[in-house]
C-alpha cells in the first residue's frame, strides 16, 4: 500500500524495514554503514551500485529507488553504474535548500557504524535512538527546521540473518507454538513433480535439513526473528511519536516495508532466494493521515518499483526518465487506474556463494504463477495461486495448461526485451524444458551422490568457509 498527496507540503518519510546484505558491513539502500547525509536519490542509488560487484549483489532496495527492474543494470566492473542511475535529483525536485535524503546505516550487532569498534548497545538502537544516545535517525529529524520539507530513507538491520535479539527481548515468546508450515513436508504425489533443485536444498546451508549448516531448530531461528522484529517495532514507535510531537502527522507520509520476504521451512526451505510466494511477496504499508483512509487496502499487484514514482508523484514532481514501476498514488485514493499491470515479472540470478539455486524468471498473475530456471537440468513450475496458494501442486505437466505455459513464456519472455528490441540477458526464449528425458528402466534412474568434499557433520568448523 502506498502514501497520496502532500496537500501542499513536499514531506516524505519512507521507513524500509531491512535491505539486502551485499558486503560483511550492513547496508542501508546498498550504502555503507556510516554516517552519511546525501543530496540526491541519483548519489544513494550510485553509491550503492559502487559497493556491487555482479546483478547478483544488488540489493532489492535499488529496485525500490530507481523504479527499474533488476535486469536495467548492466554490470561488468564495480564503476559501471554511475552513467545508468536515472537523474531524479530528490534535493532539486523537493525544494530543498540543503542536502536533505539522509541515509543511516549500521554494522552488525558487535560494532559502532562510524568507527566498527565494539559497543554495548544494540546495533539498530545506534541508528535509532534519541540525540542523548547519539543515534544517527534522531539527530538528524531533531536538525531539521519545522518549516522546511525533507526525506529520510532508513533501513534496519535487526531483521537481517543472523537474528540476534536485543537484550530486552530475548525472552519474548517463549510460550508461543510455531507450527510447521502446512507445505513443509509434500505427499509422495506432489513431491515427485517438484523440481529436484528444490528437495535437494532441503539438505543445504538454506533447508531445513541441515538449516546455515547447523543443527539448530527452525522454530528457534524463526523466534529470534521475531524477536529481533521487535526492535524495528520500537525503532517505528520512536519516529512515529516524533512526528506526532513535531504537529507534522497530517502532513507527512510514512512508508514501511521489507525487502524480500523469508521462508521458515515452507517448501523444506530456509531463507529468501526463490520465487514462492513466501520469498517474493514483502510487507507494504503506508500512512498518511491527511490524505489516505484509514485502512485503505489496493488490491492490485504493486511492487518495489513502484516506490520511486509514487514518492515523485506526492512530492508533485516528475521524472524525465522512464521507469518500470507506476505510482500507487491513485490506487491508494481509491481511484480507478485504466491498464494497471496484471502481471509482474520476478528475477534472481545465480550466485556462487548460494550455488543451490539456479538462476530463475517468474511471471506472477492474479491466479497463475509461472516459475522457470536456466542452467540446471530440471523442471520448471505452475501453481494455481487460487485453488494452491501453497504451491504445493506443479501444474506445468498437465496437457490442458499447455496452452496456457507457452503464453505465459512469451509475456515473460517480452519483459526482457527493451526497446530496440534486444533482450537484455543472455538467454534466447525458453520454449520449453528441452531434451530432458532420462531411461526409467535403466541403472541410471537414481541420481548420483554430491561429492565427498560437500558432506560435512552439523555445526563444523568449516561450515561457512565458502572461499578458496
């Protein structure tokens, strides 16, 4: 859900719950943890895009501000970047007299985010705390005038693996029973036309089966992410009461989301990193007093890259470079929007340091999702959204969805192709599984076994030495 209208002021407070891991800092919109004041959403999404070495280590977060789909971004070396950001001068377009877009970040949990030397406090209160306790949000709210418009992206990192709770938390929901997921575990049925990538990732550093190699309970890992959440709660609760000290709610817009989403054993699974609906979908919520109802809810598909419009769309400005996303200003008015999208397009790229999953295309639907995967000998997936939300029975088999596949390859297929027409990754249309078949009465049927280097004993030394 999104934010409208600024009803006369240019004021903007996005709140982004987590942001990708790409380096052994955490990172807030891809940017260094440091203490740093930018003057542009061109300079943030720039630094960021420095900090990347691949497709792969660009975090979800750009997407959000640039308004463009992943494969937009092109690159060869870590420089690459600076000439492809797209000019939206938030400072110019705002009327900021100064620099005003603030981004604040922090490292892990054991360290300060200026000097990386040890601290007592928890790591998101260093961003967030009140001036007394230094923290760098706060400081910076508390130096702005009341009159003049500004914009603060912040992004936590409590969320982000490993969860470590603060000390005032650890003890929450003790008592509390986590089920396991009702797709954790498939009927002999299902699990026979699920792709083998998918059951072979149950024993790996992101299943449930051997979960960050380790042999931790999933429930365990899953309470302290709850528990961890809670500081993002108070971290809210402080910039909230903030706003409302400040006389300023009415006009003042407040996006909070995440990322990407996580799986806590749905599909055997631990962690992000795929195109199920638990790993895809994100929490979006918005408010805005002055200008949207209370418990407003779009019910169109929206995505990550409709964040940049939609904040250039309240502030009242416009970009002369052409985004993927759309403002969801008006659908949060309860307007009607002619040729809103019916299908967005889902990527992720192979990385070696998660060699478990293959590069993979979605395209989601209202009702259909169409998932498929390049590099690895396997079968692609269907899933009827509406009769199984689960996702637990792979439709692409079946001779009557036939039809329906080969058209979804085409859609998809289409929204990689920019405009002159030229795709903009290396692969050719996927047209089908290919020449994929193996001889059931063979002594070939069963696969053969991972390599001995691979086997490794719970919680060994080694277990995250993933480097030569």
């Amino acid at each position: 859900m999104a934010n409208t209208h600024f009803l006369g002021y240019k004021r903007v407070l996005p709140l982004i719950m987590a942001s990708s891991c790409i380096g052994s800092f955490t990172l807030v919109g891809g940017v260094q943890a440091q203490e740093a004041s930018i003057g542009s959403l061109e300079e943030v999404v720039v630094t960021a895009m420095r900090r990347s070495q691949s497709l792969q280590d660009v975090p979800a977060s750009v997407s959000a501000l640039t308004g463009e789909q992943l494969n937009s971004f092109k690159i060869e070396r870590t420089t690459d970047l600076a000439d492809q950001i797209p000019n939206v001068q938030i400072e110019e377009q705002f009327g900021l007299t100064g620099p005003r877009v603030t981004v604040r970040g922090i490292v892990n949990a054991d360290f300060n985010a200026v000097s990386n030397t040890p601290v007592t406090v928890y790591s998101d209160d260093v961003v967030l705390n009140s001036i007394q306790d230094h923290g760098f949000a706060m400081r910076w709210l508390e130096s702005t005038s009341g009159d003049e418009p500004f914009f603060l992206y912040l992004s936590h990192k409590a969320v982000h693996g490993p969860f470590i709770p603060a000390n005032r938390h650890k003890g929450q929901y003790e008592e509390v029973n986590l089920p396991v997921p009702d797709n954790q575990n498939f009927s002999p049925q299902q699990s026979a036309n699920k792709p083998r990538w998918v059951k072979d990732q149950r024993n790996s550093f992101v299943g449930v089966d051997f979960p960050y190699h380790t042999d931790v309970d999933i429930t365990a890992i899953q309470r302290d992410y709850r528990r961890s959440l809670s500081a993002v709660d108070d971290s809210l609760g402080r910039i909230l009461d903030w706003i409302e000290a400040r006389g300023i709610t009415s006009n003042t817009a407040v996006i909070f989301m995440g990322d990407n989403g996580f799986l806590f054993g749905e599909h055997g699974l631990i962690d992000k990193r795929n195109a199920y609906e638990e790993s895809m979908r994100i929490p979006l919520l918005a408010s805005f007093p002055g200008a949207i109802a209370s418990g407003t809810v779009i019910e169109q598909m929206v995505a990550n890259i409709d964040i940049a419009p939609t904040v250039l769309d309240i502030a009242g400005v416009s970009s002369d470079h052409e985004m993927h996303g759309m403002s969801m200003l008006p659908l949060a008015q309860q307007k009607v929007v002619p040729r809103w999208r019916t299908e967005l397009l889902y990527e992720y790229f192979w990385e070696w340091t998660f060699p478990q999953t293959p590069t993979t295309y979605a395209l989601r639907q209202d009702r259909y999702k169409l998932i498929q995967y390049h590099g690895v000998w396997d079968t692609d997936e269907l899933y009827d959204l509406v009769s199984d939300p689960g996702e637990k029975n792979n439709l692409i088999h079946l001779p009557e969805h036939r039809q329906r596949v080969r058209s979804m390859r085409e859609s998809l297929y289409s929204m990689l192709i920019n405009t002159q027409g030229l795709p903009v990754v290396p692969y050719t249309q996927k047209q089908g599984m290919g020449i994929r078949f193996r001889d059931r009465t063979g002594t070939g049927v069963r696969a053969a076994d991972f390599p001995q280097s691979f086997l490794r004993e719970p919680n060994a030394p080694d277990r995250e030495d993933y480097k030569e």
